[in-house]
C-alpha cells in the first residue's frame, strides 16, 4: 500500500501525519519547540530547533506507523505564515532567530512610509500595513544584525518563511538544497505582486531587500525536489506541494468554490473566503 506524508509546522509546534490510499491516518507525531520573548512584542523561534523537531517527528510518525520511508509516494508542507529566517547556505545554520508572525517590533519602520509607499504596497500586494508580514521583518533583520549583513555581502544568505527552511534541509540542505517557495506563502511577505505572482521590484526597493536571497516563487502543487537520503526520510521521495496554514485549511475544508470560506481557531482566529480566480480588492480593509 502506497501512504503520503504531510508536515505541519505551526507557531507552537511541528506535526508529521502520515494517510493511507483512504484519508485515514496511519501515524502520526508532534513536538512543541520554545517561543523565544526577549523584549515586549518581540516572538522569536529557533530555526535550527524547529528543522531538529521536524526529523524527530518525521522518525517518530513512521515508527509509530511501523512504516519506512520507502513507503511514501511523496510528501507535503504546511506551514506557519509570514514568520522568516535568513540562513548560511554554506554552514546551514540560522543567522538569526527567526521572527515570528505575531512579532510587532518593526512598527516604527513601517509608520515612516510615505503614504504613496503604503499606497503601492497595498495596491500590489492586497495586503496591510502591518508588523504582521514578513517585509519589514527581513529589513530589520539585514540592518540589526551583522551577521546578516556579511552573509550578504559574501553571497551566502538565504532568507524565506518556515516552509522555504524546511524544503531547503530536507532537499538537501548545504549539500544542494532548494531554495523556493510558493504563492500563498510568498503572498504574505509584502514583496510579492500579486497580478505577476512574483517578487516586485518597487517594493523590494521599498523595503531594502535584495532579491538575490529570496528564494524562488512557484505553485503551491508541483514536484519541487526529492527528499536528500541522507535526510530522515533515509531514501528520495518528492516533495510536492507546499501551502501556508490557512490557504492549507481551506482545501481541507473543500472550499473550492467561489463564496465558499472557513473559519479556523488555533493560535488566531483566521477566515478565508474563496473569491475566484480574478483579483478582488476591498474596499472595507480586508486582505486580497
């Protein structure tokens, strides 16, 4: 019998889940990791945690479904939105903690726009000003922390959300691991336009991130690697498709209709609403 993997990492913890050919789950495993609070609004993860979690549930799901790795078809990712880390893509180790979503301390930077910057940036992206999503995040991380600074300038940074992390390691990491991403997740940094599904230069200006550290834009439903054997999967099987937590949520909740949304609490309270495949813009401050 054939079994797909998914991997959940959320804002508290890491969940692997494996489904047999009906839906049902064979096996299953799930390990919190530490939030990190070293000032008032500052949420920080452990990146070097959350991928060590992520092999330990992985290992512990299979065993638990007296299942190797061989047995997968292939493999998912869902992930916390918006939180970032930028990493050393020749040693694999975080150059940072990461920043967490709920993290407010770029507020000022972001109160400092021009009202024409805000304008641009809700008009192309659809989304908030707000501490919220990942932009003003990596601009604080490139000009507060040194170490960010050199990678840059040495070539060695790679910057993306939890899912861009977890794909890179279990593709392979140092050893030539791929550095992407897909829309829904990208969708959330600020710096993706949202007509051309792809990073814009006038707000990368904005922000002052230079595109060479992104990583790449593609479709939440695609092969983007194999799994490295050396990894804890121990054999090479796809990784095909990658969508952030709520966007997950709704094509679990079969919401592929237009006008048709779910409700999801867990850390927050989020609702998403299908509105089709043309852009709507609100007019009332809700999110495109």
């Amino acid at each position: 019998m054939s079994y797909i993997g998914s991997l959940d990492q959320g804002t508290s913890s890491t969940r692997f889940m494996i489904f047999d050919k009906a839906g049902r789950v064979v096996g299953q495993h799930q390990l919190e990791h530490r939030q990190i609070l070293p000032n008032a609004g500052w949420v920080e993860h452990d990146a070097f945690e959350i991928w060590q979690r992520a092999q330990d549930v992985i290992a512990g799901a299979l065993k638990q479904a007296d299942l190797l790795g061989s047995d997968l078809v292939g493999i998912g990712i869902t992930n916390q939105r918006e939180t970032i880390a930028i990493w050393d893509k020749k040693t694999g180790h975080p150059l940072s903690n990461a920043i967490v979503w709920q993290d407010t301390r770029t507020g000022d930077f972001l109160s400092a726009l021009t009202p024409e910057q805000c304008k641009t940036i809700t008009f192309k992206t659809g989304l908030a000003i707000a501490p919220y999503f990942s932009g003003s995040k990596i601009n604080w991380l490139i000009n507060n922390v040194p170490a960010i600074q050199s990678a840059i300038i040495d070539g060695r940074a790679l910057v993306g959300t939890i899912d861009s992390w977890l794909l890179w390691n279990l593709s392979g990491g140092v050893r030539g691991g791929v550095h992407a991403t897909d829309v829904t997740n990208a969708s959330r940094t600020l710096l993706m336009n949202l007509e051309t599904l792809s990073w814009d230069e006038e707000l990368l200006k904005i922000f002052s991130v230079p595109i060479e550290i992104l990583p790449e834009i593609r479709s939440s439903s695609e092969i983007y690697a194999y799994t490295d054997p050396a990894g804890p999967f121990g054999t090479s099987i796809p990784i095909a498709g990658i969508l952030g937590d709520q966007q997950a949520a709704m094509v679990g909740q079969v919401c592929f209709d237009r006008g048709e949304s779910k409700t999801t609490y867990g850390t927050g309270n989020f609702a998403l609403l299908n509105t089709g495949t043309e852009i709507v813009r609100s007019k009332n401050g809700l999110l495109t």
